[in-house]
C-alpha cells in the first residue's frame, strides 16, 4: 500500500542526515522561488507564517508500477454462475454450489400469459413487417419515409388486405388511399376494385399519384376492374376471392383513416380474438350537433367479447343511434380516452370499415349469398357482420378515427335490405 508522508512546511529544516528528500523538479524549484520572493507579503507582516498555496498533490505510482504482485498466481477464471449480473467468487460459488440456481429475470414460465404480454419469438420475426435502424432505434412495421423510397427491399407478406370497392368516385377515393399512406403498421396490400365506366380511376392523377406514393412506401397495390355490375354483394365477395392475409378490411371509398387506426384495429383484433373490429365513420359537419340521448346507448364490452345473436326489430337494435352524426367523437370526449387507447363497445353492425378475421368471414359464408339476390339491394354488410356475430362476436372502437368524407352514395336505388332477406327464414 502506498502511504503518503505528513506535509511540513517547506523552510523547515530536514529532520536528520539519514533523511533523503527526492530532488524537486524544475517546476517545483520554481514554485519555491516565486514564495520566497514574496515573502513580504500581508501575512508574513502581520506576524503569520506564509504558507504554501493550494492543495499538497497526491503522488501517483510511478510507471514501473504493475497492477498486483510478481509472484501473485493467475486469476482463476470465472464461474458461469450470475446473479444480478455480477459474478461470484470462486470461494462463495463453491459454497454455494448446493443451493437452488436462481431464475433468471422475466415472467415466470408457469404463470399464464395473457393476450397483452405476447412477446415475439424467432418464429414472429420471420413475419413481422420490414424492420429499419432509424435515429438508432429499430422500427418495426414503419411505413418507408421519403429518404428510402427508392430503395428495394424484399416484400413482406402482408398481415392485412384492405379491399377498396369503388364506382364514379375519383376525388373521395384519392382522400381515401391517402388516409391508406398514413399508416405506420402493420404491413397491408390494397386491393382496389372499380366498377365505373372505362376504369375511370386508372385514368385518374390523383388517383394515381397515391399508387404511386404506397407503393414506394412498400405496400403492394393490385388496381382491378370488376364488370358488369351485380350488386355491391358480389363485389364484396369478389374482393374476398382477392385476399390471402390474415385479417381483411373493408374500407368504403370515402371513408379517410386517421394515423395510427389500422394499427388499433389489428391490435384490438388480436387482443379480443373476436371474428371482426370495426370504426364506425364520423360526420366532423356534426361536430357542434350534441345528441346526448343517442349516446346513452353505449355500453362497453366487459371482460372478452362474445357471440351475439342478431336479427331485425331485435332489443340490440336500439344501439343503432349511437353511430349517427359525430356522436362517437362526443363520447371519447367524454369518456377522455387515452390518445393510444381504446375500448370496445356492442354495435348493432357498422358501416365503411370493418376488420374481420379472414377465417371467421369465410366460416359464416362471406358474401355468397349474393347468389340469391336481386342485383338492386343494400345492407349486404349488415348480413355478412351478423353472421360473424352468431359465431364469433364482434366489437365496435372508441374512439373511432373513421371520418366519413360525406358524399353523395353511388347507389341511391335500395329497394331491398339483404338481412330481411337473409334472415327471413331464421327469425
């Protein structure tokens, strides 16, 4: 150990002939020389001793100074064993040798996980959306930013087909593919299906420069045209026949989608595990138009969402008010949702976008009943989501990022409801 001698004052004398003070170095005779000038100072005149300035300085070991002793023997290397990170010495890890191995840090492998607590493994991974390094984080499932859209990168097999039917609409269904290039995540393909005359939107510059902006961010879009016309029924079930992902959604051309709503109904979707979410579309000319008695129809999922049965002039066909006007908006306000969160609620059926698990819409028959109706019919969506419903369940979202552009309809001839018809012979 090195000890440091008891500072003494630098005019006292040396204590013997045996002593061997170390010859001072140039900067410290010098230091010497300019106090001895001094040595007229205010202190010394007042009768008090001077003394030397500042702090006596630790001397550090010399170069020729290693680290341990020469005939110190090696370090024995160290034990696997770890806790908290550091490691045991030899001699506590062989007397500890026959205790209990402590788990490491994470959930306990005999306690259940729960829908939240997924955590991807090597098998998730594989089909995770597009992983990217960016400001030194890894983003996943992040749409390309402008710096990359002309990189190549291997296509991701999508986690979502969104399914766009369209006829006569150019500018609605531009504002809807750009509400489509908001979205972060998850990965999706759209597929876009017209049915106006001479394909009218793949004519179209606006239509087109939104292609064009979701392809570069990565997204696959197949543009199709589907004719002759035989009802909004056998579109539907057309772009069913198109999709091969997991989930699918269907997303009416004038409906736009606020950043980050894709992500939550995929998420709810899976938290659930019910066969369809959906976002019931907002009317923002209603903003100032309070309804409070619509609203009192909500009633939130309690715990998992369960099967429903649906029929027309049902009691659960009082909830229907709730989704008119800007109602929705109102009550998250009211509720103050979290800016990430959401709740599920019990719909009567939604309109515009619904996400449905693609096993559980081909389960309850899709849109095949198409085969049985006349061409001119309306409420094909009411039929297919309450099919779902019988099997499955399904679920509304608060707050809904829905916005409903408020276009004139494309089908204003609707003589027949398709769940009367379907539902006829099942009351």
């Amino acid at each position: 150990m090195l000890r440091r001698h008891p500072p003494r004052p630098h005019d006292a004398p040396p204590a013997g002939e045996g002593a061997r003070r170390r010859p001072r170095r140039r900067a410290q005779r010098r230091r010497v020389g300019a106090t001895a000038q001094r040595s007229g100072s205010t202190r010394q005149r007042a009768g008090r001793p001077c003394r030397r300035r500042g702090r006596a300085r630790l001397r550090r070991p010399r170069h020729g100074l290693l680290g341990g002793h020469a005939t110190r023997p090696p370090r024995a290397a160290p034990t696997g064993r770890v806790r908290e990170g550091r490691r045991l010495h030899p001699r506590d890890a062989h007397r500890d040798r026959d205790r209990p191995r402590l788990r490491g840090r994470g959930a306990h492998p005999r306690l259940p996980a729960r829908a939240l607590d997924h955590r991807p493994g090597p098998e998730d991974r594989r089909a995770v959306d597009c992983r990217r390094r960016r400001g030194g984080l890894i983003v996943i499932g992040a749409r390309r930013q402008a710096a990359e859209w002309a990189r190549t990168e291997h296509p991701v097999p999508p986690r979502i087909d969104v399914l766009i039917p369209t006829a006569g609409r150019i500018a609605e269904l531009a504002v809807t593919l750009a509400g489509l290039a908001a979205q972060d995540s998850p990965s999706f393909r759209v597929v876009l299906s017209d049915q106006s005359d001479h394909a009218a939107s793949h004519s179209a510059p606006s239509v087109q420069a939104m292609v064009r902006v979701l392809e570069a961010q990565g997204h696959e879009v197949v543009h199709l045209a589907h004719l002759p016309r035989r009802g909004i029924a056998e579109h539907r079930q057309f772009l069913f026949e198109q999709s091969d992902a997991p989930s699918v959604l269907f997303l009416d051309d004038d409906i736009w989608l606020e950043p980050g709503s894709l992500q939550r109904m995929h998420d709810a979707l899976e938290t659930l595990a019910c066969g369809f979410v959906g976002l019931a579309p907002q009317g923002l000319s209603f903003l100032h138009d309070e309804r409070p008695e619509q609203r009192a129809g909500y009633e939130p999922w309690h715990g998992a969402v369960e099967p429903e049965r649906m029929r027309p002039g049902g009691p659960q066909m009082s909830r229907l008010p709730l989704h008119n006007a800007a109602n929705l908006v109102h009550l998250a306000r009211d509720l103050e949702m979290p800016p990430d969160g959401w709740q599920a609620y019990h719909v009567a059926w939604i309109g515009g976008c619904v996400l449905y698990r693609r096993s559980a819409l081909a389960e309850a028959g899709a849109f095949e009943f198409w085969r049985t109706s006349p061409p001119l019919h309306s409420g094909e969506d009411v039929a297919a989501e309450w099919r779902v419903m019988d099997r499955r369940g399904g679920a509304g979202l608060l707050p809904s990022g829905a916005v409903h552009l408020e276009a004139p309809t494309t089908i204003p001839d609707r003589p027949i409801d398709l769940f009367d018809l379907v539902f006829a012979s099942d009351p």
